[in-house]
C-alpha cells in the first residue's frame, strides 16, 4: 500500500549526528517535561525559523489533544471508533494555532552555517479555555508519554501514523552507519536520533527532505520572481507541499537503540527514482492545467472562465518553482506565467459599482436598511451572473445579510441593521476566489497566492447620527408652579436620555418624542409633625413620524421626608431622579 509521508519538521539530522560540543541539547535530543511541549525548526531567517517551529508545534498539540480524546472515549466506552466531528476538528486546529501564536515562547536559537534552528514551547496551561468540556479534559489529559497514532480524516498526523514502525527492526548492534556517515552516490541519506523511535524517524525523514529543500532552491532561487515578484523565501512552503507527496519510496536501512536509550535510524532514496516520480507528477500536472485552461477558453459564462483559471493554477501550484514549459496556440510559454497573467489581467476587469447605497440614519433606527451593488466586467459593462461576492466585516459593527452571488444582472443585495455607538461604520465586498475552489483553507500557500492578487474592493458606508428628543414634561396641578423643581426634573430627563441613548434633547423637529408623566401626594404625619411626599413616574418614547414605540416603563413610588413640604417635596424628587438614572431599556 502507497504511504504518504507528510514533513513538517526541517531539522538537519546531520548535525544531530556530528555531536559537536558547541551543539544545544535539544539538538541531539528533543525536549520532554511534564508542563511544556515542544518543537523546533529551520530556516535561513530566524523569523522563518520560529514560525516554521510555531506551525510545527501546532501539529504536535493538535495530534496531541486528539489522542487524548480517544484514549478518553476508550476508558469511557471500552473502544474508539477514530472518528471525529469535521468541524469540530477544524475549529480546534484553529484554536490551537491562534493559541501557540500568543503564548508559544522562544526557548533558545542556534546557527550554523547560514541556517537558524529555533526551540519554541508552550505551557499546557495555556492551552485551556477551548470553550468546551471534552475538549478541556482532553488537553488536561497531555502527558509525557509518547504521541500514539491518530486516525482523523483530515488532520495532519504525526510521522508514526504512517505504520512505518511496523517495518522497523532494531538491531542492539551499533551500526556502521553510525560511525560513519554513509554518503553514497545516487542516494539522498537520512539519519535520525531522539527518545522515540517515531521521533528518530521523524528526523530521519527531515534530513532528506531538507536535501531536496536546498536542491530545489538551488535550482530555482529566480523562476518564481520572474512569475510573480514572490521573493525567494516565498516559495519555501510550496516545497514543503510538494515534498508531502514525493517522499513515496523511501527505503529503510536500519535502526539501533543504544544503552541510554536513544534511537537512531537510517533511510535513503533513490535520487533517479524520485526524479523519475517527480517528473511524472509535474507532467500529469501539467496535462490538467492545460485541460481546464482549454475549459477557460471555451467557456461562455464568465465566473466558469474564473473558476476554470484558478483550477488550471492549483494544479500546477506544488511545481510553480520548476520549469513548465507547455504548447499553447503552437508557442513554448511557461505555463505557470501565462495563468497567473490571465488570472490578474481577469481579476482587473471586474468592476463594483453602487446601485443604492443607504441614507444617513440615527443610532435608534433599528429599521433595515438596503444596500445593492452591481458587478459587471470590463468596459462593456457585462453584468457577472452568479458571481461570488464576501463580505469583510471588520469592525462587527453592523449586522448585515445578503446573498453569496449576484443575480442575472450582476446586482446582489444586501440588508443592513446597525448597532452601536453614532458614527461611520461600514464593511467592504470583493469576489471570493476561494468559492471556486475546494480544500483552500488547507493550503497556506494557495492562500497567499490568491492574497497576492489585486481584488476590487467596494465599500459600504452608513453613517449613524446622535438621536434628538423633543421632551414633552407632564406635571401634577400642585408641581406645575414650581419652576425650581420643574428644571430639577428636567435635568434629570435629559442626563437620562443621554446616558441611556446617547440622544440631546431638542424643542422641535426631533425624529422622536419622549412623554414624562408625573403624579405627586402630599403625606403629613399627625405623630411626628414631619411633611412626606411621595412621587410617581412613567415615561414612553415614540417615533414621530410612525408613532412606534422605542419605550415604555413605571417606576415604583417613591418618597422624601422633611420638616417642611417643600424640603419633602426637594427630597421626594432627588430621589426619583435617582431611580429615573437606573432604568435600562432593552
């Protein structure tokens, strides 16, 4: 059976092997504690280093977690069924990454030779807070024992996954590819050391890749700045794609565990073969594209000719580096040039424009507001039909829904409720190219690629006013002549406006009006001599120009005490501001 070996580590096993003094420890053998996991990479760049480490370490906790989970499922039910929930897997992964992005620490850096190696952590502390139980144990489950194989569908898995150790036989002899290192004509040499024999492997395995890494670049340090502009250091994630696929045939030469207990293994590939492979690949690749390009041509539905163009330049994309020399219209061009110059030279004819946009609007105005965009290509105007539009919502300022393609006419509407304080808020539409294709968020290298591209961008503005009240004041008989107690009353209406909807009040042309009813009783008590007043309060806010509600509410009596009615009457009303300046509206 065919096994698919995917490398994500690029450590060269070589300097493992070398035991120079000066060499960290976690070189010749990785890291293990109870209270952190690690990972390490190498790159021409520290930069480069620490995040291929990131993206490493990423995949160990990923694998990690997920074999806790079914070591869980296993005590709970006595057997796993290696099935796991899509998208519940993904968003973990994400999770994962955007964690180990914020607390993953740089534990030591070491260079050699124009290359950088990068130690990183993280503590398993800061892997809590997944937002779900099982998820929770699952990570509070990680220990220092060894990573067992997961069998998930869609996730990278760790190198022993790959049954290799299946095939392994250690041998308790120390080899002679130990003592020296077997550099053999026509053969691409991998020798690994760790506490595991899966990490041995793992290493073994990376030793060769990271050949055939500094082959290609070697090969190809210009190909891909004359395509596109990338610099070099741009297409190192589309070897390391590549190399997923390749490293079909590798050959086990041997395995030895010596008394400390550390294990080395030895694997080579043929040199020929893997050319012989590779150059297969390509021309199958090659075929493709020129299968869907032909599509392109013949096509008369414009988002099918798009859509044709992105599949022709995902074929190729593993061998943009190389040379793809294809016949089209009887010339030599280099594929890889003509799609990504068509698909620019595309993408620069399409055209947004406004057919309505919404009107100024205040922050009360929960009403839905309509937006319609028209999308058409070129100068001619020819509308784009069933063209996917994505919205880019920033801020989250608005709550917006609408369709995912324009209709026969290229138009596509959308619906706008905003929230929020008073201002601009606005969110962007730009086709989405990556509706066209399948399995893109798997590919971190076709995302950059599409990024790379100059998409024409709408933005949507609805700018939100600060609402104006026009206040309408309703007082008992026995209130109405006190002017003193009326400004009181006032003031306390108005700060309430303010706090509670951000409004100013205004005597007229105001968009709403709120009505104050207040109701007061005098009490007088024939024990004590004291004067008491108790006030009542309600109030209710319309729309002045529908007549709907914006709110309504009762406060519950209140009263204020005194040696005289009006000192009462002052009390009563600094009371029932106070409870006037609690209300929350929902």
């Amino acid at each position: 059976m065919k096994k698919r070996i995917f490398v994500f580590s690029m450590i060269f096993a070589a300097i493992i092997h070398a035991r120079a003094a000066n060499y960290p420890d976690w070189l010749k053998k990785p890291p293990v504690s109870q209270y952190k996991i690690y990972a390490s990479g190498i790159a021409g760049k520290r930069n480069a280093a620490a995040n291929l480490a990131r993206a490493e370490l990423s995949r160990v906790v990923t694998v990690r977690i997920l074999n806790c989970m079914e070591e869980m499922e296993r005590e709970l039910t006595g057997s796993v069924d290696g099935e796991y929930d899509g998208d519940m897997v993904k968003a973990m992964s994400k999770h994962v990454s955007s964690t180990v992005l914020k607390h993953s620490k740089v534990e030591d850096v070491f260079q050699d030779r124009g290359n950088f190696y990068v130690l990183v952590s993280i503590d398993l502390a800061d892997l809590q807070s997944f937002g779900g139980q099982n998820l929770n144990k699952a990570v509070a489950k990680i220990n220092t024992s060894p990573v067992s194989p997961v069998k998930e569908k869609g996730v990278v898995t760790d190198i022993q996954s790959h049954e290799r150790p299946a095939e392994v036989q250690v041998s308790e002899s120390k080899p002679y590819w130990l003592t020296k290192f077997p550099a053999v004509d026509g053969y691409y040499t991998g020798i690994g050391e760790g506490s595991t024999l899966q990490t041995a492997q793992s290493q073994a395995i990376s030793m060769i890749a990271s050949q055939i890494n500094v082959k290609i670049k070697s090969e190809n340090t210009s190909l891909l700045e004359d395509i596109n502009g990338k610099s070099t250091d741009a297409f190192s994630e589309v070897i390391e794609l590549s190399l997923m696929n390749e490293l079909d045939d590798l050959e086990f030469m041997g395995a030895y565990k010596s008394p400390d207990d550390v294990y080395s293994v030895y694997y080579r590939l043929n040199i020929a073969q893997y050319r012989a492979k590779q150059n297969e690949k390509k021309q199958t690749a090659v075929k493709k594209a020129l299968n869907f390009y032909r599509e392109s041509k013949s096509a008369r539905d414009a988002a099918l000719q798009l859509k044709y163009l992105l599949s022709a330049y995902k074929e190729i994309l593993l061998y943009v580096n190389e040379d793809l020399t294809a016949q089209i219209d009887g010339k030599n061009v280099a594929l890889q040039t003509v799609l990504f110059a068509e698909i620019q030279n595309y993408i620069g004819n399409i055209r947004i424009e406004a057919v309505s946009l919404p009107a100024k609007s205040s922050t009360l105005d929960e009403s839905l507001k309509t937006a319609v965009l028209k999308v058409f290509y070129g100068n001619a105007g020819s509308p784009l039909k069933s063209f996917p539009m994505k919205i880019a919502n920033k801020d989250n300022r608005l709550k917006i829904k609408g369709q995912n393609l324009t209709d026969n006419s290229g138009n596509i509407t959308y619906s706008i409720k905003h929230f929020g304080a008073s201002g601009v808020k606005s969110f962007s539409v730009t086709p989405d190219l990556t509706s066209f294709l399948s399995n893109y968020e798997e590919n971190g290298f076709l995302m950059s690629q599409l990024s790379s591209f100059a998409l024409p961008e709408f933005s949507v503005r609805l700018e939100t006013t600060r609402p104006a009240f026009a206040v309408r004041l309703v007082l008992s008989e026995d209130l109405k002549q006190k002017i003193s107690i009326k400004k009181q009353i006032q003031t306390g209406i108005k700060d309430f406006l303010e706090n509670e909807f951000n409004a100013a009040v205004a005597e007229n042309g105001a968009d709403y009006t709120a009505k104050f009813y207040i109701e007061s009783e005098n009490l007088t008590s024939d024990y004590s001599g004291q004067y008491f007043v108790k006030l009542s309060l309600s109030g209710e806010g319309v729309n002045s120009k529908d007549g709907s509600e914006i709110f309504s509410f009762t406060l519950p009596p209140v009263k204020g005490g005194g040696t005289s009615e009006s000192v009462a009457l002052q009390k009563a009303v600094e009371n029932l501001m106070k409870e006037l300046a609690k209300v929350e509206i929902d």
